[in-house]
C-alpha cells in the first residue's frame, strides 16, 4: 500500500522500497468545471540540478520538447505530453532509472505548469485533484502519493515534489510551492 506524503514530508526510497531500481512518477489533476473558452493544457516537466542546486545545462531541463535526460542511458524520460489532461489516472509520467542517473545529478525537480495562463486567463485555482505518485516499475505498485490539497488560485506553475540524494540515498520529498509568472519563474530560479 502507497504511504502518502504531506507538503513538506520526505522519506527515503531504500526504506519504503528496498532495492528499488526504477519508477515512473505519474502526476494527474482534474479542472474544475469553469469555462474559461480554452482548454486547459498542464504541462510536467524535470529540473536535473547539480551540487549547486542549478541546473547542469539546458539538456537537464526534460520537458515535452526535450523528452530525455542527456546521459546516456537517458536516466529520466517524459513519456510524452497530454493537452487535456482528459480521463483517469496520470495525465504525464515521467520514467526515472535511479541506477543509471550520473553521479552529477544531485537532485530532480518535478513541476507543474499551465501551459499559455496568462493568455488563457487560467490558473491553478481552476484545477483539483492534483497528485504525484511514485510507481516501481517492476511489480507496477504504487510506493509514495502526494495530493495538493491547498488552493493556489493566482498560481500559474507549481513545484510539486523532487528526489534528491542525500548521503548516497534517493529520497522524495513533497512541495507543493506555487508560483506566478509560469514556468519562466522556476527556469530563473534554477537556471545559472
């Protein structure tokens, strides 16, 4: 059964999940039944950060337009973009090989956008049941589950939860910090 987090918890991976070697993290989020003339297109993306919790270049920066880490075992991969955000379940994943990240990936970043929300008059308070989880991709079960239960109704990106190595161990840690500005807000905080 998935433990789940609350904002600002973190757990180590060896301790809920010995030995594990790979997991999609599968995030998902409903929009609430406003009209606002426009699709709502939320977009995941990964920040691969370096010691100096930055990220090492442009490639560590995975998104639906660079969809895989640049090492090459290609470590993390987004598995592709939804523009609706339609049905049950994850809306994106993003598949992480924990045994093939390189030693300078320090800590990954996952976040949440909408993509054109300013454009779209579209916002975060206009989206519910939104969620990370951890899924092994071995046996397909569910290790760790955060809900963003708070409102962020000016918000226009999130930081919804990261993994990072602390001491030789992978850990999760949930977030949940929201922004304004869109992901260009999060690429300036991360960016050299």
């Amino acid at each position: 059964m998935a433990i789940s987090l609350s904002k600002g918890q973190r757990v180590s991976l060896e301790k809920v999940s010995p030995g594990l070697k790979a997991a999609f993290v599968g995030l998902g989020w409903d929009v609430k039944k406003v009209d606002t003339g426009n699709d709502f297109d939320l977009d995941a993306s990964v920040f691969l950060l370096g010691e100096d919790e930055k990220l090492i270049s442009d490639t560590h920066f995975v998104f639906y337009n660079n969809l895989k880490s640049p090492d090459a075992h290609h470590s993390v991969e987004h598995m592709g973009d939804n523009l609706t955000g339609a049905g049950e379940g994850d809306d994106e994943v993003i598949l992480v090989n924990f045994t093939k990240i390189p030693n300078d990936v320090k800590k990954l970043v996952f976040v949440v956008t909408i993509h054109e929300a300013d454009k779209r008059n579209q916002s975060f308070g206009q989206v519910e049941n939104a969620f990370v989880r951890l899924v092994n991709v071995e046996n397909k079960e569910e290790i760790l589950r955060y809900d963003l239960t708070e409102d962020y109704s000016i918000e226009t990106a999130l930081i919804i939860a990261e993994i990072y190595n602390k001491d030789g161990q992978w850990r999760m840690g949930a977030v949940g910090a929201g922004y304004q500005g869109g992901l260009q807000a999060i690429l300036n905080r991360y960016s050299n």
